[in-house]
C-alpha cells in the first residue's frame, strides 16, 4: 500500500508532461546571461537534447539571472529546485569550496576525463552538491585582468577590481581592493567608478557592453575558464538509460567542441577588443612568468584555505612542478600512487 503511494506520488512528479508516461521534462537555468558568451553552449546541449529526446526527455529552459541569481545556482541544483544548470565553479563555492578548483587544471578535460582528475572532481560534486558533473562546455578559455587605469606592472596597490572568488586571492595578492559582483552588475560598476577594473575571460566583454567601459587588457591571461552542465543527482538516478543517453550523447557532443571552438573565440575577442579600442598592458618575460607563478600559487593556497578541514599542502606552489597536493583522504585532491594529483593538474 505504501509503496504503491509512493511509487504513484514520484510518477506525478516525475512525468509531467503531456500525459506521456514515458517522457520526463527536466528545468533548466543558466547562472549567464541567456543567448551570451557562456550560456550558448549550454543553449546548444538543450536544443540537441529536446530535438534527440522526442517522447523521451525533454528540457524547460527557465532562462538565467533575470529568473535565479547566479550565486544561487548551486543550492537551487543541489537540492532539486532546478533539475540541470549551467554554471561555474567560482558561483557555487557556497555549496562546494573546492569546485573553483577547475580553474587551476592545466590540462583539457579529454586527459582529465582519462587520468583520473574528472573521477575525483566528479566524486566530490556528487557528494557535497548532490549533482552529476555531466559536462564541461568552456575548456581552454584563459582569464584576464581588464582596467581602466595604466599600470608599470603587476601591482594593483590602490586599485579597485571586481571580481568573484576566481580572481579573489590573485588580485589581493598583488595588492587590489577586490569588490565581488555578478555578472549583471559589471557594467554599472564601471560605470560609476565603483571599480578601476574586472576579472573576465577573453571572450565575452562585448555581450553585455562592457567594451564601452574598458581601458586596458593585461597579458598574460592566467587560469582557464570553466562552465558545465550540472545534473541534479536525485533526479538522475529516476532517469532510465534511454533518457540519460539522450543527455549523455548531448553532453560529449559539447565538451569535444569546446577546445577548437573556444580557439576561435579567443582569437576573434582579441581582435575585437583590439578594434574598440582597447589597449594591451603586455608584461614580458620574467615579469609574465612571476605575473602567472603568483597567479597560480594565490590560487592553489586560496582553495586549501577554503578547504581547511581537509586539505594539506606539500611541497611549493610553483605550478609546474609536482609538489602542490592535497593529501588528506577526502579532499579536491590526493597523492595518487602516480603522482596523479599532481600531474592532473599540472
Ligand atoms: O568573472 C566571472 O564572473 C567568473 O567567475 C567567470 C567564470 C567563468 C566564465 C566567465 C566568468
């Protein structure tokens, strides 16, 4: 008797589409602005899914930041208020510290996917946001400083950035006052000169007019952009296989695109920003590499703290050597018998 009421109360809640039985329609947002930069490839999966998933599984695009706040992204998958999200790492460090983490890997997810580096990431997002991390649709996609203020070199004493916790302990590191902001409130920010400057990708400062508010663009970039298809698990594990290959298909089709897609878009961002107007603050040589090393080191120190109960450091921070781990049991990273936790990363 019980079980029958169960089983009758999940179906209500489970098919709710056009009294097909069969067909599960899942809700979706984005923590980007719709038809931008970093939403698109997120608008492609679900087109991909709703045409391959007929009488299957469909997908109810709820939109983005107009519907949920990008910070809240994370707690709104995790506990199934939304069933799949397209966000980032540095928007749900509310739900999972170390999911700003991603930044930091210096390989593409085609080699993480194989040495172990997505497993262990994929472990944590299931136990700590109760999510499946089911693609990774930016991928070799570098950050950078943008300002509208000159600098001689990597000191930003005095200076006021925006940033979100990607840029946190880098900017602070070389001597900002930091104002963290979503997305949405970049342009006003600037406008007002409640900021000297922003963190941001390559690609994308044209979508919501920031151009217009830009100075300068610092080189080198550091770290690597990531934005991924999250699913809650709960709702995954009712789906039947035939709805998670429809995902699944979708999902890989996206993530092998990512590399030579965002090639392209790194390149023709450049152009443009150089076209508007925007000048280049190139640092060279040995100053390019303290400029990427502080980078790296705030970053990986930044993501310990955040992870104080379980992680320890060993070794240097220096990003290319094999000494930056986490060693305790359950953190980001271990020390694999083959140096896996380093080499995964670096
Ligand atoms: O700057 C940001 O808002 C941010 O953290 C981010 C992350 C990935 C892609 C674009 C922006």
């Amino acid at each position: 008797m019980r079980g029958k009421f169960a089983l009758g109360l999940a179906a209500a809640i489970f098919a709710h589409s056009s009294g097909n039985a069969q067909e599960v329609t899942l809700r979706a947002v984005t923590a980007f602005a719709e038809k931008t930069t970093y939403s698109r490839g997120f608008e492609t999966f679900i087109e991909r899914v709703n045409a391959d998933g007929k009488g299957t599984i469909q997908i109810n695009y709820i939109g983005g930041p107009k519907a949920m706040p990008p910070f809240e992204v994370g707690n709104a998958l995790k506990t199934g208020v939304v069933d799949i999200a397209n966000t980032t790492g540095a928007f749900t460090t509310n739900v999972m510290p170390e999911s700003d983490a991603w930044k930091l890997t210096e390989r593409p997810m085609s080699e993480l996917r194989k040495n172990g580096g997505y497993d262990y990431m994929a472990k944590l997002y299931a136990e700590k946001m109760n999510a499946i991390f089911l693609a990774r649709l930016v991928d070799n996609n570098p950050f950078h400083l943008y300002l509208n203020k000159p600098i001689a070199g990597p000191d930003l004493t005095g200076l006021k950035i925006r940033i979100t916790p990607v840029y946190r302990d880098f900017f602070q590191a070389l001597g900002a006052t930091v104002v963290q902001t979503p997305p949405g409130e970049v342009y006003t920010s600037l406008e007002r000169g409640v900021v000297d400057g922003y963190g941001w990708p390559i690609t994308g400062i044209f979508d919501l007019g920031w151009h217009e508010k830009t100075k300068y663009r610092v080189d080198p970039g550091f770290y690597t952009a990531e934005v991924s298809v999250l699913v809650n698990k709960t709702t995954w594990d009712k789906l039947t296989d035939a709805q998670r290959v429809v995902l699944t298909k979708a999902a890989e089709r996206g993530e092998a695109e990512a590399i030579s897609e965002f090639s392209a878009e790194n390149a023709k961002d450049t152009k443009r920003q150089a076209e508007a107007g925007i000048q280049t603050i190139k640092f060279e040589g040995a100053t390019a590499e303290t400029y990427r090393a502080k980078a790296y080191q705030a970053g990986w120190e930044g993501i310990i703290k955040q992870s104080p109960s379980t992680a320890r450091k060993s070794g240097n921070f220096s990003p290319r050597n094999n000494h930056t781990r986490f060693v305790s049991g359950d953190s980001a990273w271990r020390d694999y018998p083959n140096g896996m936790g380093a080499c995964w990363m670096h």
